[in-house]
C-alpha cells in the first residue's frame, strides 16, 4: 500500500505519468501530453442517476488526484461535469504547507456554451483563487444570442473550434485531435483529462480509431469498493467493440480503500 504523503505521492506519479518537453511530441503530434483519468465503482460507474455526482474516491485517492492536478498545465472536464457538479478543478485537497504553488488552466468543453457564469470556476477566478477558465465551443455558433458576451464578462476566455456531427454522441461534436492542436497551440503542454462519461468515451474511441499514441498517454483509474447498479452511469455504454483500444499495464497501487491502476495504450 502507498503511503499517501506528499513526498511519496509525487514520487509515484512520477514514475507513472510522462514528462513535458517530450520532443517526439513536439515534433510530429503538435499536442499536449495527455493524462485520461477518472475514479468509477466496481460495476463500472462514475456518477449517479442523471448524471448526478458521486464520491467516489477515498481521502487517499482524492489527495493523490489533487496532487496529479498540480503536474498538468490544464484539466478538462465536460460540460455535463461542469453542470451536474460545479467543480472546482484546484488542488485544494492538499494541506496548504505543502502546496504548490501552480495551478492547472480549467477547460470546459462547452459546444454550445451552457456554462453558467455564476459556476465555481469564474467565481473562483474572480475572487482571484483559481485560473481564468477557457470555454471550448464551436467556432460556428452563432454568438447573436449572447451567451458568448455572458460567459466573457464573467470572466471566460472563449475559444472556438470547429465541430461536426458524431452522430453516436452528438450533433456538433469537437474533433478531438483539433482541441488537443488548439489547446498545444495556446501553450498547454500537459493535460489532465478528468470526464464526465461523454468526454472519456470519446478519448477512448478516437485512441481506437487513429494510433492509441496520438491522443492519451496515461490512463490512470481509481476503483472504489463499492457498487452503484442501473440507476448509475457508465463510460462504456455508447462504444463498440472495436472503439475499445488495448492497455498496457503499467502499475497497480492500493491507497487506502482503493485501487489505482496506470495504463498506456498500445
């Protein structure tokens, strides 16, 4: 079982996750390195009827999430996330002495800005305890309604990307490897990609659709003891067989109630 301090955290992660400046990327992928990772029950689960949020994750497993934030440039999370849960996206979870000092950039992915500008997030940046969070939305929405201003006099920075229809998921979906392009472009190197089930199942299947090492490099999973059933929600329900890329194992820690497994994709 690891020990979860800070010390012994930060040596785990690491030797698990890879580190920025990795020229091959630089060079030939024009992306940041990317961390998927997300906590789900034994059935599979990673929030509640609707979407609802669960805690999932024990103190140790939570603290070894927040310290993985402090290693990223950026954390994206989905607008479903965004709304169902009003994240906060810091390393609060830390205790305040041994905190460091970075804070990762949130990203909201947000097709067609639903973000509410009284969230945590913009709140957080106003009261200047958190980041300026960046919106990601289809470069073609029309901003004639003003939900664009809106989001930008709270605080957002809004940046557009082309989308098209993924008709699995839904109408109006960003292609993935033109938010990762974008986001290298803006000068994010490293990004920690957190949910909720329409975001991770789209990584996945765009790894199994184009070369797994394009698009993630670390799959890193906390597993609670605990089952949620059919009310729950899941990751893999809308993916077929051949949207599943193959793992490689990497590690397997316990800490405390849990069990947190690092993967690459091969």
């Amino acid at each position: 079982m690891l020990a979860v301090g800070g010390q012994r955290v930060t040596e785990f992660l690491s030797s698990v996750l890879p580190v920025p400046g990795d020229s091959r990327l630089e060079d030939e992928f024009q992306r940041p390195l990317v961390t998927l990772t997300f906590a789900q029950s034994l059935d599979a689960k990673i929030a509640g009827k609707g979407g609802k949020q669960l805690i999932l994750s024990g103190r140790e497993s939570m603290l070894m999430t927040h310290w993985m934030r402090t290693k990223h440039d950026a954390i994206l999370v989905g607008i479903g996330t965004a709304l169902n849960d009003d994240p906060q996206l810091n390393s609060r979870h830390i205790p305040e002495d041994e905190r460091p000092s970075h804070l990762p950039r949130p990203v909201i992915l947000d097709t067609n800005l639903r973000l509410r500008p009284d969230c945590k997030l913009l709140k957080n940046y106003r009261e200047r305890k958190g980041r300026r969070p960046w919106v990601i939305c289809d470069a073609n929405l029309s901003s004639g309604d003003g939900r664009k201003s809106i989001l930008e006099d709270a605080g957002a920075r809004v940046i557009g990307v082309p989308s098209v229809d993924v008709i699995w998921i839904s109408s109006g979906f960003i292609v993935i490897p033109d938010l990762l392009k974008v986001l290298y472009n803006f000068g994010i190197k490293s990004l920690m990609v957190e949910g909720g089930a329409t975001v991770i199942g789209s990584f996945l299947a765009e790894c199994a659709r184009t070369k797994p090492n394009t698009i993630i490099d670390t799959l890193i999973i906390t597993i609670a003891p605990m089952l949620i059933g059919d009310d729950g929600v899941g990751y893999g329900e809308k993916l077929l067989a051949t949207q599943i890329p193959s793992l490689k194992h990497i590690q397997t820690e316990v800490m405390g109630r849990d069990v947190v497994i690092v993967s690459a994709l091969k």
